[in-house]
C-alpha cells in the first residue's frame, strides 16, 4: 500500500522543509488541495529540494481553467520533477462553479470526459510533435504553433486521476484515467458495496487491467506518537466529518448507513453560522464508522483491517509540520507492507 500526506500550501519555505523531511520518512507522495491557495505552487517548490518523492494535484479544479492551462502547468512540474508530477481533477459542485469561479455549469461526468481527453490530447502533442487536432462536445482544440510548444520532455505522461463522489465519476475514471481519488466521507461498507463494484464495473467496460488503477482512499486517519497527539487529529476529524454531512451531495453514504437524519439535522448549521456548534452532533460511533484511530504503533494494523484490498494508496491526515521523520517512517513502512492490488501506472505514450 502506497501513503501519501498533504503538502503545506499557505508557505512555500514550509513545503520544501516539509517535502524533504517526507522524503526523508519514506512517503510515496505529497499532494496539494485547491481549496485557499493555489495547488500547483507549493508543489513546484517541493520538486526543486526532493528527488524521489510523487508530486500530487489532489485535487485540482478542472472546469475553472481551460484543459490546456492545466496540460501546462502540469507539464512544467513534470518536467522539472523528472517525471514524478501527479494529476488529480476534480469537477466542484454547481454552486462554486457558477458563485464563486463565474462560470456556467453542465453535467459535470460527460464534461470531464471532454476535459480529460483534452489535457491528454495537448500533452500528446506536445511529446510527440503532433498536431494538435481535438473535438468533443464541450471543447475543440486545433491550434498549437511551435512558440506555445514546449519541448518533448522523454518522460512518460504524467499520471492522471479523478476526485470522485457519486457512480458516473467513479465509472468515468475506470474507464478513461489511472485512478480514482476518494472523499475522505467514505466508510469500509462504501468501498466494499459500492466504490469497488463501480470501478470494476468501468474497467471491464473498457478491458483495462485493475493492476494499472489506483484507488486513493481521501482517509480519515487519526494517528501520532502518543495519545494527546491522537486525540487532537481525531477532533480534528469529528468537525471535518460534521461539515461534510451537513452537505447533501454527501448523504447517499449516510443513507447508507441508516443515518441521514445527522445530515437533516447538520444541514441548517452552515446558513446559521453555528460552525463551532457542528462536531458535538457527530458521536464516536458515527466517528469511528469514518475513521481510523490509533497511535504510531497500532496504526499499521488497523489501517489494514479497515482498507486491505480495498484502497492502494492512503493520504495521512493532519501530519504537523515539525513531525519526525524517522519515528513517521518507521510507521509509513509498515504501512507500505500491506498488499494492494494496483502495481504501476499504464501511462506510456501510445
């Protein structure tokens, strides 16, 4: 199994620092969320002071920016990386769409089908000098002069994944992408019922190999060296767990669970203002269903009983910034240790 942790995105002083003591510790990746600052950034500060380490977008906003600006500034990261740049998309729901990037929204599955074969398409030209010469629904590229064309970089295409939520996102990143990226409320009944049936469910559709699909669990994991360090990331996450069920487009997993009625109730509390108010509805059964908790010695174990063969990769959550490397590592390696179905990326150039 693959462990990955996020990136500090507010300092790109802070992400180097953090990068190189990730590495240092064995992580397999660091990734970078759109949600304050920019995703893009931080992760091109990290590639210039590391040199093993996966550079993941997890995730970046598609609709919000043309295909070939995102092709772009993945290329450059890439490149510059030496090959270790990590694409994850995600298609935000309508009303950020439309109130907060000002722009118009359209059945987001079909788009991002569009979307994606439009950022492959650019790089496509780009490595392989090509023409460029895309058509789909939503968008048509053709135009590519030799000043807006970087240089072939002799790497293979960056990997490319999708945030997902509901079943045609799901689907869609079987059948077209190297991975799925999960929302960290998603339970072990969720991914055994109802994430791995729809995403063998994409892939033989498309007669792609499960070896070269990652699944990326969003992972709420509390963990640290001792218990006062554990319990501070778990009431971290019993908030993060209250915000997300007040959200609608969350509550099939809750239906799933016989639950809903903790979003019904969560649902007014954002409108109200009562931020502070929202963890206290969230009890440590709902928690624990969410959640994995335990200290740097039991974690291992625990990870594996709640997402062996169902996830490849795990993201760690709330790492601190002066985390030690050394005991981090210690615990990273034993999660590594777990079997997981996906192998390597699919990603040479055709």
């Amino acid at each position: 199994m693959r462990v990955v942790t996020k990136l500090p995105n507010d300092d790109l002083r802070e992400a180097q620092a953090f990068a190189r003591k990730a590495e240092r510790a064995h992580l397999d990746g660091v990734i970078v969320a759109e949600n304050q600052h920019n995703p893009y950034l931080p992760l091109a500060a990290a590639a210039l002071v590391t040199e093993r380490i996966q550079l993941g977008a997890a995730v970046a906003m598609a609709f919000p920016r043309s295909p070939t600006i995102n092709a772009m500034v993945s290329w450059d990261i890439h490149q510059n990386s030496g090959g270790r740049f990590y694409l994850g998309l995600g298609s935000q729901v309508k009303a950020h769409n439309e109130r907060r990037y000002g722009i118009p929204w359209s059945a987001p599955a079909p788009r991002m089908r569009d979307y994606v074969g439009a950022v492959r398409a650019v790089w496509r030209c780009w490595e392989k000098e090509e023409r460029l010469d895309y058509h789909s629904e939503h968008y048509t590229l053709t135009l590519m002069t030799p000043n807006f064309s970087p240089r072939p970089t002799g790497l293979p295409r960056p990997p490319l994944a999708l945030a997902a939520v509901g079943p045609a996102m799901t689907r869609l990143a079987a059948e077209c992408c190297d991975g799925v990226r999960l929302h960290p409320l998603t339970t072990q009944r969720l991914l055994k019922e109802v994430i791995n049936v729809r995403v063998d469910e994409g892939l033989k559709r498309v007669q792609r190999d499960r070896r070269n699909f990652e699944i990326v669990a969003g992972s709420f994991i509390a963990t640290g060296p001792d218990e006062a360090a554990v319990a501070k990331v778990r009431e971290y996450i019993r908030y993060r767990i209250a915000f997300y069920c007040s959200t609608p487009g969350y509550w099939d997993v809750l239906r799933l669970h016989g639950i809903e009625d903790l979003g019904q109730k969560l649902n007014p509390y954002p409108r109200e203002g009562r931020w502070s108010e929202m963890a206290a509805l969230v009890s440590d059964d709902v928690l624990d269903l969410f959640a994995v908790v335990g200290t740097y010695d039991t974690i291992a174990k625990k990870i594996e009983e709640y997402y062996g063969g169902l996830v490849d990769t795990i993201a760690l959550t709330r790492i601190p910034n002066d985390f030690d490397p050394d005991a981090l590592g210690e615990v990273v390696r034993s999660i590594q240790r777990i079997p997981c179905r996906f192998e390597r990326y699919a990603n040479e150039w055709d």
